[in-house]
C-alpha cells in the first residue's frame, strides 16, 4: 500500500453525515409559524403572552391525587398559626426548640395522625411527608425521623408485641425516638458496624457495648435533645458458638432507651453528645450516642427475621447472614423512598420560586422601549425550562416509586422487594443530584434578590444538601443499581426470567444491539423525532449498549485485576450504565403520565405536553455512549 493512499475508518461517520444529523436533529426545536399547532413550548414574549386556558383544578387533581386534601389541611394549619413558622433568622437551640413545637401542634392540635399510614397507606405518608417538609425542612427531617425510621424499624423488623407496646407512644410522640444506625467508621457499609449486642443467658438481657470510638452511633437525628429512645443496630453475638460454630449472628436491630421518660436524663450506661451546629438541618438535633454495658431485656430484639430463646438459642426462617441482612435491609428502604419524593418537593418549591421571579423581574430591552421579563431571554429558558420539564418528569417518576413500594408492603413478594431496592436506590441517587445542582441555578436564575434569605435558596439549598448522603452516599447507590442490572444481564443469557422493572432489557438485550443507533441512523423527519417510541427507544438504546459494554470490560479486566479491581477501573462506566438506567425509567413513567393525561382530560395543557419534550431533548447528546474497551 502507497504511503499517500488514505483507508477509509468505516466505524466512524463522515463530516457530511453528522453534519446532516446536527442539522436534522435541530430542524425540530426551530419554532414553527404562528398558525401550525406544534406541541413544543415555543419562543413566546412570556410575560406579554395570552395566558393558556388551563384547567388548573383538574391539573392539580391529576398532579396531586387523592391526597390533596390532607396536604391542604397542613397548610391550613400552618397558615393559622404564624408562631409556628420558621423565621429567617433563627439560632441552632430556638430552631430545635421550634422544630418540636412543629411537630407536636401539628399532630395533637392539628390532628395529623400519619403513622398508620407508614405501612397501610404509604402514599399518604410520603403526601403528608411532602408537605411538612416544604414547612421546614428541618420539620419534614424531624418527622420521618420519628414516623419512618424509629417508628417504621418497629412496625417493619418488630413483631405483635412490639407493635401493641409502642405504636400509641410513637403516633402521639410520647415516645420521641431515634435511628441508631450510622457508625463514626461505617455508614454505607452497614454489615461492617461494629457495635455489639451480647446475650446473657443468665439475666435473660442483651448487653449492648461501643467497642472503640469508632462504632460512636454519629449524626444521629433527635438524640442530642428530644429522643428517649433509639432502634440501635448492633452485631448479635451468643456467648456460646452454636451447632456451626458461629457466635457473631450479624447485624441486628435492637430496642434501647437513652432517657429516663419523667426526669428526661440519660440512663445509666448512655452517653450522649451533640454533633453541634451543622451546614443545613438546624432544626434537627443530630447527636452522637456510645454504650457502656447497657442491659435491655431480651425482647427488646426486634425479632421478625431472627430471634434468641430463653436459653440463648438462635432461630430464624432465613438460613444465612446475607439473607437476613438483605430482608432487613429491605424492609428499611421506605426512607430512601421518602428522600426521593421529599426531593421533587423541594426541586417544585424553588423552581415556582424561579418562574414566577423570572415573569415577574424586568431588565433591559430594545432601545427606547419598555424592558422585557427575564424569562423573555434565551440564556433564562434555557436554565429554567428544562428544570421545571424535569421537575414534573420526577414526580411522576417518585409516584410510580411509591406506588411499587406500596404494591411491595401488601404482597412482600422477594422479587418486588428486590426491583424496589434498586429503583428507589437509583431515583434517590439521581433525583436528589439533580435538585442539589438545580437549587444553585435556581437561585443565580434570580440575581442579587435570590441572594435575601426571605426568598428561601439558602435554607432550600444548605438543608436539602445532605439528601445525597442521608440513606446511603449517591454514588454506592448507582453502584447498587449498575450491580442490579449486571445480574439481570446475567440471568437472561442463563435463561432466567428478568423481573418486571427491568423487562424493557429483555427486548433491547434482543433486538436494539443488533440494529444502529436510533438517533443515528433510522429516520429523521419531525414526527418520527418526536415519536414518544423512538425516544424512548433511543433512551433504551443506550442502557442496553452500556450495559453490554460494561459487562464485556469486567470481564476482561476481571482476569489480571480480580473482581474489586475490574469493578474500580470500570467505575465511571458503570456510574453512567446506572444514571442512564434511571433517565430511561422516568422518561417511560413521564410518556405514560403525559398520555394518560390527555386520555382522561378534555382539558389540552400544551405546556405540560411541552415539558416532556423539553425533558427528552435534554439527553439526545448522550446517547453515543463512547466508552472504549480499555
């Protein structure tokens, strides 16, 4: 072969075709005539423009439910009662003290009663939920706190007779508790805590020790003042090895009171501090909890997956560790769930912030006449309407979320229990990322006067912060998701069944993979770029390439660096597979919203229609997924 002559890379396109893929793929966000009807939220003079006739009831019905009602009478109450609301400035002890007094108006003068619905109707708890937190962030912390953590690890891991000995003092807060699970050492690596709960078999007690300042229970919200009692999560360990030799029965939830119930006083063996004033959350009393030799009796075992007889004898249903570990900690997943939906609530506060601001606000113009609203300008749109696309596109995606987590509480069906797991793990990872970016643009979308605290970014911002940790770290959670769909893409060529959260797999794993990029190479005309298939097809596309992508570089890898290795040097690879995963999901669950809209009301909410548009283009960019095999 001649040094001149040039060989032509058939795997990449030509200049000339993705030039003509730019410019097709743009024709479609071109406005179109005045006259045409395009379903696309056009370059309107926004605060000039004739309003759009809206049905806002049967809109707001449709958005908010069955439960609208009761979100309404929280804010009912609140408005009632300005003492009760939180001013802007605010010291760390008055916003605890406040915080409290929040709590307890609103569930014995208000009348609110949420803890029933914890595990009978958990879409009313995660309503509820939504609109004490768009109180007070603090307050809406404060009491999942209560309700879904100390309340919900007794209703979920304890058995009848923990149930009849605490509901009535937790409902009414009586029995003001805490969540003992995070370790100075360990957080998300729940199996690695090590503080120990050790039977005696003599005083038929468990003695719960902190071995080293390491398994210090930190950032433990209401222990530093309120609490009186905490669901501690400790090792289990028999004083004498059973049958297989095994003493340490791994981690276990146990039942502990830190104050005395009259005198308020911690109890002899508890020492409690405070982890002091924190970024956002002041309201919310984080401490930090260590035991000395702390005996409680043995019932206190919250006992559904596994228990301890008299004689020092443990029992359970499930035969391994693992299990019983996965079972509890899949009984616990309704606070990830609650994060994702409180998320969307903030992302809808601070967006309706931003709009109205952005209509509202005027600056500049054509020469010699009136300024325009900064919501007329390109650069303004451009921050705020793929935000506020995005907002509705999460909440229908966290109602799908409850809905299955509420489906999953009726049946305990294994197989929902695990799509749950992961789903939820996902959306609270991507979702709480999104809105923690959003707040930031949200607030320099409003300029100097975003910066005054009355107008809420700050307090929105720093107290929604700690959402990407809160229920485990955002990334450990996109790692349990890509693991998720690693083991579906496993299963399928082993001729398992996938599960129906991940069932689209099975038709992309088949018939995508084996065709070009849909946003490459098929047609590109207006109405098949706006097609809700080929979009949809398009998000799927990507997940299936990267995943099947990823699965191969593991597998290479996995031969000269072991499994943990190949896991770490494909990391980002994985991280996209699951973020891409997620996006798939909650454009499915935005088109089927949308459309069932439209089915059931006469009602045409063009702008509502728009957003979903608006939300799929956000990703056309990503869907080359250019991860090489290195």
């Amino acid at each position: 072969m001649e040094p001149s002559q040039k060989v032509e890379d058939k795997s990449q396109p030509s200049i000339a075709t993705v030039t003509r893929r730019i410019q097709r793929l743009s024709l479609h966000l071109i406005p179109l005539p005045p006259l045409q009807c395009s379903p696309q939220l056009d370059m309107l003079t926004c605060a000039k423009a004739n309003k759009q006739e809206v049905d806002v009831a049967s809109l707001s019905s449709y958005m908010r439910g069955k439960h609208r009602e009761i979100q309404e009478k929280i804010f009912d109450f609140f408005n009632s009662r300005p003492d009760l609301q939180t001013p802007t400035e605010i010291s760390m002890k008055e916003h605890r003290e406040l915080c409290l007094r929040q709590l307890l108006g609103l569930v014995r003068e208000g009348k609110i009663k949420p803890f029933r619905y914890v595990v009978e109707d958990p879409a009313k708890y995660f309503a509820i939920s939504e609109a004490v937190g768009s109180i007070d962030i603090s307050l809406g912390i404060k009491f999942g706190v209560q309700y879904s953590l100390w309340g919900g690890s007794v209703l979920n891991l304890g058995t009848k007779k923990h149930r009849d000995k605490y509901f009535d003092g937790i409902d009414n807060l009586d029995y003001l508790g805490c969540f003992a699970m995070t370790e100075l050492h360990h957080g998300s690596n729940v199996q690695g805590l090590q503080t120990v709960a050790t039977f005696d078999p003599i005083t038929d007690e468990f003695i719960i020790d902190t071995p080293n300042d390491g398994a210090i229970k930190w950032w433990i919200g209401n222990a530093a003042v309120h609490g009186k009692f905490a669901t501690v999560f400790a090792r289990l360990v028999l004083p004498t090895h059973d049958s297989k030799g095994v003493s340490d029965m791994g981690v276990h939830a146990f039942i502990v009171p830190i104050r005395d119930l009259k005198t308020h006083q911690p109890l002899p063996g508890i020492e409690i501090n405070d982890c002091g004033h924190k970024i956002g959350l002041n309201g919310v009393d984080n401490g930090a909890l260590r035991f000395r030799s702390v005996r409680i009796p043995r019932d206190n075992l919250l006992n559904r997956f596994g228990d301890v007889t008299r004689d020092g004898k443990y029992t359970s249903s499930l035969p391994t560790i693992n299990k019983r570990f996965a079972a509890t900690l899949g009984e616990l997943v309704g606070g990830r769930v609650g994060l994702a939906h409180s998320s969307v609530g903030i992302l809808k506060i601070a967006v309706t912030i931003a709009v109205r601001y952005s209509l509202l606000r005027q600056q500049f113009g054509p020469p010699k006449q009136p300024e325009v609203s900064i919501l007329d300008y390109q650069s303004q749109q451009h921050k705020l309407m793929p935000m506020l696309a995005s907002t509705y596109a999460f909440h229908f995606a966290t109602q799908y979320l409850v809905e299955k987590y509420s489906e999953m509480k009726k049946t305990h069906d294994e197989q929902l229990v695990g799509d749950v797991h992961a789903l939820s793990a996902g959306l609270k990872s991507y979702v709480t990322s999104f809105t923690a970016k959003s707040l930031s643009t949200c607030r320099e979308a409003c300029g100097g006067h975003g910066y005054a605290a009355v107008n809420r970014f700050g307090t929105l911002r720093n107290d929604h912060d700690i959402f990407q940790t809160f229920e485990g770290d955002n990334t450990v959670l996109l790692q349990q998701v890509a693991a998720d769909l690693l083991k579906q893409y496993k299963d399928k060529f082993q001729g398992g069944a996938l599960s129906v959260t991940w069932s689209y797999l099975r038709e992309s794993m088949n018939t995508y993979l084996s065709q070009p990029n849909p946003v490459t190479a098929r047609w590109e005309s207006e109405d098949h770029l706006r097609d809700p298939k080929f979009q949809l097809d398009a998000f799927r596309y990507r997940t299936s390439r990267l995943l099947q992508s990823v699965a191969a570089r593991l597998q290479k890898h996995t031969k000269t660096l072991g499994s943990f290795g190949a896991w770490n040097r494909c990391l980002n690879h994985l991280l996209t597979l699951a973020e891409s995963h997620i996006e798939s999901v909650i454009l499915a669950k935005f088109i089927e919203a949308v459309q069932k809209y439209f089915l059931n009301s006469a009602t045409k909410f063009i702008p509502f229609l728009s957003t979903c548009h608006i939300y799929k283009f956000e990703f056309l960019n990503c869907f080359e997924c250019n991860f090489q095999l290195s």
